[in-house]
C-alpha cells in the first residue's frame, strides 16, 4: 500500500495550488493500517520524500 508522506515537500503547493486535499501520514500512522496477523512489516520511504510504502506478509 502507499500513501503520501507527512512530510512531503510539495505540499504546500499542493494544496495551495492545487486544491490537491490529501490524507498525509507517516510511517507509524502506514504501520498502523496493517492487518494485525501481518509479519515481515516494511515501511519505507520514495526518493522523492513524497510516497511513503508498507509492504508486509499475511499467512
């Protein structure tokens, strides 16, 4: 899953600009959307500093 990070550095012109509204989290608020019999949890984030990742495994 992906989502744009709390500390994205286009966000002001995202939203000023844009009107571009979004649900901005960090890496323990993308943790804590994993279903809770996940393991193997990786969040990380893009080189841009904009995406944010979670990859995790379910059995």
């Amino acid at each position: 899953m992906t989502n744009v990070h709390a500390d994205n550095p286009e966000k002001f012109g995202m939203e000023h600009l844009l009107e571009w509204y979004l649900i901005y989290r960090d890496d323990p608020g993308m943790e804590a959307l994993l279903p809770e019999n996940s393991h193997g949890h990786r969040i990380y984030v893009d080189a841009t500093g904009v995406n944010v990742f979670a990859e995790a495994t379910i059995q």
